[in-house]
C-alpha cells in the first residue's frame, strides 16, 4: 500500500513555528499551508502563520514590555512620595512533609519548613483605576492583604500556622500544597470589608469570584480543606453584613459537607491514626496538617453556635456527635507538645467527674469554643424551659450551669497585654463566660438574683479595662454578652431603689453607664447593640433625678 506523503513544510517544522491555530488550541501541528488539524476541523481558511517574528523575539518584546511596566509603576511611587515595591524571590519548592504509609501509624512532626521572613505590615499599595488589573493583585497587594488577614484570623477563630501559610502562598497556584483560589479570594473578601482598605469598592467583583472558585473546587474535589475554610469564611462575611440567615444556612450546608470529611470526629491525638479515617480527605500528612483539619473544624463549631444564638434556628449536629480533640496553637502541633496535652473533647466540659484545667493565656484557641458551648447551651436550655417543666429538665441545667461556674473560675485573669486584638479575644471570653452564668442562674425558680449580680460584676471589672482600640476590635458576641450583664444588674437596681430608695442604687447605675458607653461604640456595627443601648437610656431616664443623669452619663 502507498503511503501518504506528509505535507510539504512537516520535515521543516521547527518548535515554536506551528500554527496560530494550533497554538491557541495547544494540537500538534504538521506546519502544512493549510495544516491537517486546521483542515479536518472545517478552519481552513483560519490557518496563519506568525512569519514576522521568532518565539524568541516575542518573548523578548514581552519583556520589555514588563520592563516599562515596573519603570512606569516606579515612577508613579516615587511621585507619590513612596519607595518601589522591594523585589521578592518566589519558589514553587513543595513542603517537606514526611509521607504516611498504607499502613496503622502515628503521624510525623512537620519536616523541615523553609522560613520566610516578613518585615512588618507594608502600607496599602496604590491600585490601578480598571477594576480589571486590580484582579492580578501585585505581589505587594497580595502581601498587604495577607497581613490584614492573619491579623484578622483571630476574630472568627480561624487558626492559621503563618509560616506554613505564607510559604504556601509562593508556590504556583496549581501546586497542591497552594491555597486554593477560594480561599485566596475569602482573603481578599475579608479585606475588602475594613473600612480602611482602598479595595472596598471592587466588593461585588470579589464576592463573584469567590462563589465561582467555590464551585470550581467542589466540583474537582481540589484542596478540600481549603474549600472548607473558605465556605466558612463565606459565612461569617454574611454575619458582619448583619445577614445572619443567609450566612447560618450557608454555613450548615459547609458544616455537614465537613462531617462527610471527618473533621468533627478526629480520633484524640494519643491514638493511632489510619490513612483513610478522613474519608474525602487524603490523610494528613503530619502532626501540623493534621491540627489545621482540627482547628478548623472547631472555627466551624464556633461560627455555627454563633449563628444559632442570633437567629434562633438549629444548630447542624449536637454535642453528643463531636469526638474531635479541643483546639490548640500552631506551634504545639509543630513542635510535637500536643501529643503531651489532654486530648479531651467536648463531652468532657459537662462531666462532673473531670477536673478543669487551669488553662494559661497561651490556651486561649481551647477557651474560645469552650465559652461559646456554654453560652449556647444556656440560650437553647433557656429556649426550652419555656414549653417544658423545669423540674424535668433540673438536673441538666444543674450540670450545664456547673459547668459554667467551673469554666467561669478557671479563666486566667484579664491583663492588658499590649495586643489589642489578643486583648479583645480575653475580653469577651470573660464576659461569655459569665453571662453563660448569669442565663444557666436565671433559670432556676429560686432567687439567684445575688448569684447574677456577682457574675455580672465579674464581668464589668474586665469591661472597665477597656480601651477605644479594643472597642473596634470586639465581635458581635461580645455585643449579645452586654445583654444578660445589663439584666442581672438592672434588676439589683429596682430591687435596691424598692427596698433603700435611689441613694443606694447609684453605685450600679455607674456600672449601667459603662455597659451602656460600650453598647453605643459597637451599635454602628451590630443592630443588637443599638437595640441595648436604648434600653439602657429608657431605663436609667426613669425616675432619676437630672443632675445625677448628668454625672452618670
């Protein structure tokens, strides 16, 4: 049989040289005039070659295109008063982690890390006017937001390992260890919403691009943990919007997607871990990708209770179904410590016959979800005594207010640390804790009002330490917190001005005005603190004479 002789110019053709077609299209092209992929899909007459110029002269021209780009940009800084962005070598080097066999074994501490080291927070760069450019985000844009991220973790008790996450942040996008664009667009979402960022109006555009990059994960099961975290940080941008439905069933829809993952039932640390006990997930690496899958699973828990408190609607699984250990700080994980820590969960936060630990400052990532429990736990309990006999449900409030009283007692004692952000974390940590006490007391058919009164004043020695810096820093739990405060305290003051007259009650309504001053700074941000702050108005305009009106106020 004859073979058909290739065409004329596929001896001739050299890398480089194919097709526009075939290009865009990535086929192999045989450089015929037409060639034979162009001609077998009908675009014959689209066939061209680029004769005027060699890959290399393109991609000489390309740079030097980039050239006068960073000259002009350079230009612009400087005019403005500003130094050029400092050049910063990239690396897709993979993180050295140390592999997991097929078979039973405990995970390895993290392998060796390449540090990178970041100066301090870099101003806001200037940004191009087309909001098209803005989405190619500058290494110094990127840096900027990374900062303002990690800063910010801690206020929806998202747990970041900072060395490991920047070094990710240096790896091509595609590579596996990367943050997936979904969570990268979360990151710059969260920053779009401070007022002091000069991205806030390309908002909307953020927005789209994260909802796609979420699907786009989800649909090619890509870095699933990343998916995870950013769903979760979908949902608190709904909460800070004050669109707390919206967020809350967002939220349960990433909570059970996480179930199907596992995170909720991580086995405790001292045990053996199998490769395929995660489900959808691959299995963990080392100790610290494992503590990223645990402390994210318990950002999860905090963010779900938090929408159950303000919307009232069900919470995506009870206690009962969590086994996965307490949360702990990054370095634990990368240091080996938190195999040598407890490995209790929550069931243990209402055992009678478990001892609390003392827990230091450095614990604070356990407090956080522990005081949330509490308080979520008093609201449902609350919610349910009102279609229920009391009497049927004493000894559960008994042991879940027990539980409160302990966790209350435990609590490091608030100092001023100098962090404001760490500051504000301790802050509301108090002030959960005790109105947890506050609603489990109120409760009871018998008279704890001087049990309310003391746990209130608790709360209000932690309150008077704080500063106009830590105001902007308090989240919207804090805002709910002041409520059962302004409760327990309100009623000692009509139960003293019934019993003494208002002399006696001057001293408390000192302290109404402190919960009072703090309600109207967070009420530009949280609806329920502006709804507080005119009760507190109402009630301390009642009946008070007007000079002493003047001296609280």
């Amino acid at each position: 049989m004859r073979r058909q002789q290739p065409s004329r110019g596929a001896a001739a053709l050299v890398r480089g040289n194919a097709c526009l077609q075939c290009r865009a299209r990535k086929h192999k092209c045989d450089a015929g005039r037409p060639c034979g992929p162009c001609t077998k899909s009908g675009k014959s007459a689209r066939c061209a070659y680029d004769a005027s110029k060699s890959r290399m002269s393109v991609l000489e021209d390309r740079l030097q295109e980039l050239q006068s780009s960073i000259k002009a940009l350079e230009s612009h800084r400087s005019r403005n008063g500003t130094s050029p962005p400092r050049s910063s070598s990239s690396s897709d080097e993979s993180l050295e982690q140390d592999c997991v066999s097929s078979h039973w074994t405990r995970l390895p501490l993290p392998g060796a890390i390449r540090v990178v080291k970041h100066a301090a927070p870099r101003p806001a760069p200037i940004f191009l006017e087309n909001p098209m450019d803005i989405l190619k985000l500058p290494p110094a844009t990127r840096e900027h937001l990374v900062d303002m991220f990690i800063t910010d973790c801690s206020r929806f008790s998202l747990i970041l390992d900072e060395t490991r996450f920047r070094q990710s942040l240096t790896l091509l996008p595609s590579h596996e260890n990367a943050p997936h664009p979904a969570l990268i667009n979360a990151l710059i979402l969260r920053a779009c919403t401070s007022p002091a960022t000069p991205i806030r109006q390309y908002e909307p555009i953020f927005h789209e691009r994260l909802h796609r990059s979420l699907t786009d994960s989800l649909s090619k099961a890509d870095r699933l943990l990343d998916f995870v975290r950013a769903s979760a940080l979908t949902a608190y941008y709904y909460y800070g919007k004050n669109r707390w439905v919206e967020g809350h069933h967002h939220l349960s829809s990433t909570i059970r997607f996480a179930a199907g993952c596992g995170l909720h039932a991580i086995p405790p640390l001292s045990a053996v871990i199998r490769p395929n006990c995660l489900s959808m997930l691959n299995p963990p690496h080392d100790l610290l990708e494992l503590g990223e899958r645990i402390n994210t699973f318990w950002m999860l828990f905090c963010l779900d209770r938090l929408g159950s408190i303000f919307t009232g609607l069900p919470i995506s699984f009870p206690d009962e179904a969590i086994s996965t250990p307490w949360p702990c700080p990054p370095e634990y994980f990368r240091d080996g410590r938190v195999q040598l820590s407890h490995s209790s969960s929550i069931a243990s936060l209402y055992d009678m016959n478990h001892t609390p630990l003392y827990l230091s400052a450095d614990d604070i990532f356990e407090l956080r979800p522990k005081s949330i429990a509490l308080l979520h736990r008093a609201v449902m309990l609350a919610e349910r005594v009102k279609s229920r006999s009391f009497e049927d449900m004493r000894m559960e409030v008994f042991i879940a207010k027990e539980a409160a009283v302990r966790f209350a007692e435990s609590l490091p004692p608030y100092r001023n640390t100098g962090d404001d952000n760490r500051n504000s974390i301790f802050i509301c940590l108090h002030t959960t804790a005790q109105a947890a006490v506050i609603m489990f007391l109120g409760l009871f058919p018998e008279d704890n009002r001087g049990r309310q009164l003391q746990a209130a004043r608790a709360a209000l020695q932690v309150l008077k330490e704080i500063n106009d810096a830590e105001v902007s820093n308090l989240c919207c739990l804090f805002a709910w917190t002041l409520g059962p405060i302004y409760d327990a305290v309100a009623q000692a003051v009509v139960s003293l001005e019934q019993a003494d007259g208002s002399p006696a009650s001057i001293p408390l309504r000192l302290e109404l005005a402190v919960v009072l001053h703090l309600a109207r700074a967070l009420s530009v941000s949280w609806p329920c603190a502006k709804v507080l702050s005119e009760k507190i108005e109402r009630f301390l305009s009642e009946g008070v004479d007007t000079g002493i009106m003047a001296y609280v106020l």
